[in-house]
C-alpha cells in the first residue's frame, strides 16, 4: 500500500482546522480571532486567510466535514429480505452512536452557540448542508419503493425521525441534563423510535 505524502500546503490547511476546533471550542468563533488561529497553528495570518477567507467559512467546513463523516458511519443498506424494525433499528442505533460522539458534541455546540450571532447568509449554508441526502433518507425511499413503508413526504418523516433520536440523546448531553448516555439508553431510544415509526408508516399487510 502506497501513501500520498502531504504538502506544505495540506499539513498547513489540517494545523488550521485543528486549531479551529481548539479555539472554537475553548473560546466560541465570535472571541477567536484570525491572529489566534494562525498562533495556534503556527502558520501565518496570510496563510490563514489563503485557506478561508473568514472564520464563518471555517467553521461551516467543520459542520460540512463532521456530515461527510456521518455518511460515511452511518450506511444501513436497505435489505428487502430483513425485518423493517430490525434494519430501522440498526440504522438508529449508529446514528444515535455518532451523534453522541465528543466530536459531533463539540461541534454542535460550537456552531449552535455561534448561530445566536450569525448572519442570514450562514444559516442558509448550514441549512444546504442539512438538506443533502443522508442514509435514513436512502433507506427510507428503498422500503417506499419495496411497498413496505408508505410516506408521502420523505423529508418529513426523516426530520421526525431525527427529532425523536435528537430529542432523546442529543439535547440533554448538549446541556448536560444526560452525562451518562450509555449502551442500553442508545439501545432502547433506537428500538423504540423504530416501533413508533413504523407504527405510523409501514404499510398494512
């Protein structure tokens, strides 16, 4: 197996992000300022600038990458011949998995802290990225098409979905009413949000 050495370039666009989620995290974007995230990388205020122009398009690349990697930690497919709670289930149960992450965490808090203070044009940007196709919605439209779920607005049923598991695992660690989300609760929140939904949509036999 052959590795891609880095460039300059590369090593210097990671030690920026890097500091970003430091920085972000430690002090919220609105106190971190281009000088300190070019300290913290030991890069300069120019080269900073040269990788994000502000530290808005910065800290939508870190709502972007965290998506990116949702996708590729969440990817159920959809099997006609398993039970719908059991593969429901499953896709749930490593949603809620990466949600309750520390990285998913500290970045949800960060970009919810600073939406407080936001402009229009980055609650678009956040909200273009929270529209694109994710697995729930693949799974969904499989189990549409197989004649096993019957949903008129699959965008709609996917928000219902992710307001069931937020509202169970990811709110209450945000504020810290929840430290302790262990296996069992994920478990439990995943089979029961599965039974709930298919209550509503599976279709009748």
């Amino acid at each position: 197996m052959t590795f891609k050495t880095k460039t300059r370039s590369e090593l210097k666009r990671e030690a920026i992000i890097d500091a970003a989620k430091q920085a972000f995290k430690e002090f919220g974007v609105q106190a971190t300022s281009m000088d300190k995230l070019a300290e913290l990388a030991k890069v300069s205020k120019r080269t900073v600038y040269n990788h994000f122009a502000t530290k808005e398009a910065l800290l939508m690349y870190l709502v972007a990458e965290l998506w990116q990697k949702a996708e590729t930690q969440v990817n159920v497919v959809y099997q006609s011949n398993i039970s719908l709670e059991e593969q429901l289930m499953e896709l749930l149960l490593a949603e809620i998995n990466f949600i309750c992450t520390e990285e998913h965490m500290d970045v949800s808090k960060v970009a919810i802290g600073h939406f407080f203070y936001n402009s229009e044009a980055l609650q678009k940007e956040f909200e273009k990225i929270s529209c694109q196709e994710n697995a729930i919605i693949r799974w969904l439209n499989a189990a549409i098409k197989d004649k096993k779920l019957l949903i008129d607005d699959v965008d709609f049923a996917s928000d219902q979905i992710h307001n069931l598991i937020k509202g169970g695992c990811f709110w209450p660690q945000l504020f810290q009413m929840d430290k302790d989300y262990h296996d069992d609760k994920k478990r439990t929140l995943a089979q029961e949000t599965a039974r709930m939904f298919l209550a509503r949509y599976q279709q009748k036999s």
